[in-house]
C-alpha cells in the first residue's frame, strides 16, 4: 500500500464526522433511530463544501434523473449517494477506500431505508471495481486531492461510464504554488497531494478522453463555506470527545485553519468540472 494511500485512509479513520457521531446526534434529538428519514440525515452527513445546493449542481451538470446509474468516487458515508437516490431517484455506488466509512454507509443508507438503490463498496478509484460502460454518470466531491493518480482515476471514469456518460466533480485547485512548508501541513493534516490549478486539470480530464462541458472556479464561494465549516469542526472536536468518537488529529485542525487562509487569499480555490463522454 502506497504512502499517499495509507495516509488517506488515516485521515478518514480519525476524522471527526463519523457515523458514530452522526447517530449520537440523532439519538440525542429525536429519542430513537427508528423511522429515519434521508432528510433528518442531510444536516450531519454532507461532508462538503456546499452541502446540498452542491449536490443539486452536480446532479444537473451530470444529467441526473430517475434511474439514472451513478458512480460516486471516494463516497465517504455516503451522504451525497442517499442525497441523490432519495431526492433525483438515481441507483448510486459508492466507492469508498477506508472500511470504516465503508462500513458507517452501510448503517447510515439502511437507517434511512436507501439499502436497495444505494450501495459504498470498499474499493480504489485508481482501479474502479465496477465493469466497463456500466453507469451513466460519474459523480465526486472534494475528494479527488487524496488521490496520487488523478489521470488514473480520471481514465477509470471514462472507463465505466456508458457512451454520452457524464463526468461532474469538484475538488480543490491550486492558483499557485504552495511554500513547501504549506505542502507539507496540507500532507500531513489533510492528506492533500499532487494539486493542479484549473488549466492543468482541464488538460487531465480532456486527456482521459473526456470533452470537458464546463468549469466553474469555486473559489469566492469556498472562502466564505470554509470559514463556516472551521468553526463547525471546533465545536464538533468538544462534541467527539464528550462522545468518545474519533475527534481527528491535531495537524488536521492546524491545516484546516492553513487552509482557510490560503483560499481566502487565494493560493488555494475549488473548481467544479464537468464533461461527457463522446
């Protein structure tokens, strides 16, 4: 196993929004995890930037409708897949690399009663675990900068997706070059490696065989996101630890503040990209 691998299932073992924090919220709230809705579930299990208006984006950037089979790359505890099964109708597989999170889909997606139409498998998006021309839309959210290999990953895509399949993501983008002092905080609290400012990732998506449709720079809309997502991880570090969940490590919530800044000056941004499979 690759370092950037290992390091990025550790990042997701130890981070702070987990299934077990999410049902100690519910149970806290409502007495009980019986009858749970998917929307009771969206205010604690969106973990990225934009929370559902996000979603909503790339579902329409990937032509997301009834029956519509997607792929979603490092699905986490699958929020945004309940999100687009319960509310577009889509049959969503996840894949997920961290067996815990893996695991808390699975009890999140049957506590919402979702089992049938959404799935997180275990599996590596640099080697998709899923058959050729077998979905119509290949969905990610923040999730991409883990990955050591993103032309890989981006190739895999085009691989399963069927022909006139959608590709739509999001991820961090870099609009200069970060110190070596910022790369290496954002390595070790965030597990963020090889990082491309748009043009370069465009280049990446169109070399994987994709004819890219658009590309909206996230930036502005991030700075003010993060600085609401900082606070919120804070406050949650006190609330994992009264529950004795896993709270993250501390280079996470030193490069999250890093982080913060460098968007907010704008060294650092996000992107959404989307394109189609010819």
């Amino acid at each position: 196993m690759s370092d950037e691998i290992r390091s990025a299932i550790d990042f997701y073992e130890r981070h702070p929004i987990s299934a077990e924090i999410i049902k100690a919220k519910l149970l806290a709230a409502r007495g009980t995890l019986t009858g749970i809705t998917p929307d009771e579930l969206y205010p604690h299990d969106q973990d990225h930037y934009g929370g559902l208006a996000a979603n909503d984006a790339l579902a329409q950037r990937a032509g997301i409708t009834q029956g519509t089979r997607v792929a979603d790359f490092c699905a986490g505890l699958g929020g945004p897949a309940r999100y687009l099964s319960a509310r577009y109708g889509a049959d969503v597989t996840g894949i997920e690399l961290t067996p815990a999170r893996v695991k808390g889909a699975a009890e999140l997606t049957a506590l919402a009663g979702l089992s049938d139409r959404v799935r997180v498998i275990e599996g590596n998006v640099m080697a998709a675990p899923l058959p050729d021309a077998s979905v119509d839309a290949v969905v990610s959210q923040e999730a991409l900068l883990h990955v050591p290999d993103k032309a890989k990953t981006l190739s895999e895509a085009f691989r399963i997706l069927k022909a006139g399949g959608r590709l739509a993501f999001t991820d961090w983008v870099a609009h200069r070059p970060l110190s070596q002092a910022d790369a290496d905080l954002m390595w070790a609290g965030m597990a963020a490696t090889n990082l491309y400012d748009i043009a370069a990732y465009t280049k990446l998506i169109e070399a994987a065989g994709f004819t890219v449709t658009s590309v909206d720079d996230l930036t502005a809309e991030w700075a003010e996101i993060l600085q609401a997502r900082l606070a919120m991880y804070q406050k949650l570090r006190g609330e994992t630890l009264a529950a004795g969940t896993a709270s993250g490590h501390d280079a996470f919530y030193e490069s999250y503040v890093r982080f913060v800044e460098l968007v907010s000056e704008g060294t650092l941004g996000g992107a959404r990209f989307a394109g189609v499979k010819g």
